[in-house]
C-alpha cells in the first residue's frame, strides 16, 4: 500500500513539471483598446540566446496568437512593439522514498520489520518565456506575459506544440480583461 502512495505521489510531481504556468502584468492606466498593430523588436530578439529555430517558431507561434485576437502585423507606425527572451532554470524535485527491510531476528516470537523513509530527488530544466509589450507612442512596457514550463529535449513536431501551448497560455491574458 505504501509503495503505491510512493508511487502515486511521484507520478503527480513528474506531470506537475508538464504543467505551464503562466502569470502577467500590465500598467493599468493604458488603454489597450487602442492598440491595433504591432511589430517585433528585431533588436531585442536577435539577443535571445536560443537557437535560431526555436526564435521563429516564438515568432510564428506569436503571430498566430495574435492574429487570431484581432491585431495587424505592420512595419509602418505600429501601436505596439513585442520583445520576448527566455530564462532557463535548473530545477530540484524531491519525492519520499521508502526502503523496506525485514530482519529475521525474532523479538517475542515474532519477526521485526521495519520501513525507513527518505528523500530522492531529480533534476530538470525549467524554462522561462517573457512575451513583453511596448507601447510605441509613450516607449514603455505596458504589459508583460511570463510562462514557465519543464523543459526536455523532444521531436521538432513535439518542441512545436510545447511551444505553441506556452505561448497561447501567455497570451490568454493579452490584452488584459481588467483594464
């Protein structure tokens, strides 16, 4: 029975690092109803340092997103800027272990088993997407969209949909609903 706690409890912390976690801020004295079109900051992404491939799938995956909510890409006189960058950051899980032992000793007739519990751990990289939006006309950050997820070396089909999902739980909250 103990072990199957075990064994459930690392189960949950393992998919607990699938998770996306996303948070966001925005300066609440903008209107964002007046943000229409925007552009990349071709500046502030070439200082990503990620690989090539994975910049324009954030790109694209942004796009999209984008897209889909309404706005305009436009190189002339955009409303908007976005900037992105990532973060990576090793991780530590730990999980309680058991290791059952029996000892043939009698003690009263009867044989003494005991269970001692212990911590393992494992290691993993947790990687961080910053999505952040200038306003043009006043140049300064508006609003910010952060996504945290485990990182794992996968198919290109497989880095695509990860990337796509942590994108689109990002801009879930873009433009913010309370402003």
């Amino acid at each position: 029975m103990k072990k199957a706690v075990v064994f459930v409890l690392f189960i949950s912390i393992l998919f607990s690092c699938e998770s996306i976690r996303v948070s966001s801020d925005f300066n609440q004295n903008v209107d964002f109803s007046d943000l229409k079109t925007y552009a990349f900051s071709k500046k502030g992404i070439d200082k990503v340092k990620i690989n090539d491939i994975d910049k324009k799938r954030i790109l694209k995956a942004i796009d999209i997103e984008l897209y889909n909510k309404g706005f305009r890409k436009s190189s002339i006189d955009p409303d908007f800027t976005i900037n992105f960058f990532t973060q990576t950051n090793q991780k530590v899980n730990y999980y309680p272990s058991s290791n059952y032992y029996g000892s043939a000793v009698p003690y009263g007739g009867m044989g003494h088993y005991a269970s001692s519990w212990y911590l393992n751990s494992f290691k993993y990289n947790e990687g961080v997407l910053f999505i952040d939006i200038v306003d043009n006309k006043k140049n300064e950050l508006v609003w910010q969209g952060i996504g945290k997820g485990y990182i794992y070396n996968d198919k290109p089909d497989k880095k695509n949909e990860k990337i796509n999902a942590i994108v689109g739980k990002i801009l879930l909250q873009f433009p913010p609903k309370d402003y």
